[in-house]
C-alpha cells in the first residue's frame, strides 16, 4: 500500500488520496 501511496502522491498529491490510499 505505501507504494501505491507514493504513486498516487506524484501523480495528485492530495490530502483526499493519502487518506483514501492510506485507509
């Protein structure tokens, strides 16, 4: 999952995600 976080975040770093990708 943290990878998946690492890629959201460069590609929309934004707080909705993290949570969304975190959760």
């Amino acid at each position: 999952m943290k990878k998946s976080l690492g890629a959201v975040t460069h590609a929309m770093p934004t707080p909705v995600w993290l949570v969304g990708t975190y959760d």
